[in-house]
C-alpha cells in the first residue's frame, strides 16, 4: 500500500493545530477565581510553594 502525501493545506493545518494544542498545554497561568483552579497537590502549586520558601515569603 503507497503511502499517501498530504495536500500543501492539509500539512499546514496539521501543523498549526499541533502548535495550537502545544501552546495551550503550556498556558499554565490561571486566574484567581477560575472555575478551572489549580489543583492543590499539582506540580505547579508544588513549584510555587518551593519558590516561596526558598525566598523566604
């Protein structure tokens, strides 16, 4: 069986929607007050409270 090539728009929509999905992954800042809040044991929430102590907050 060939092996099919996309069309020049199919491989950029691919493309863009793989870029897409990878930003929203990496947009971690969530509003105070979100319904989408953090969850308490995340590695994020751990990251921040780390950062705290180590400058003393």
């Amino acid at each position: 069986m060939g092996v099919t090539r996309l069309k020049r728009k199919d491989r950029r929509n691919k493309t863009v929607s793989r870029l897409e999905v990878q930003e929203l992954k990496l947009a971690t800042n969530i509003e105070l007050g979100s319904r989408s809040q953090e969850p308490k044991k995340s590695q994020i929430a751990k990251n921040n409270e780390a950062i705290d102590k180590a400058l003393g907050k």
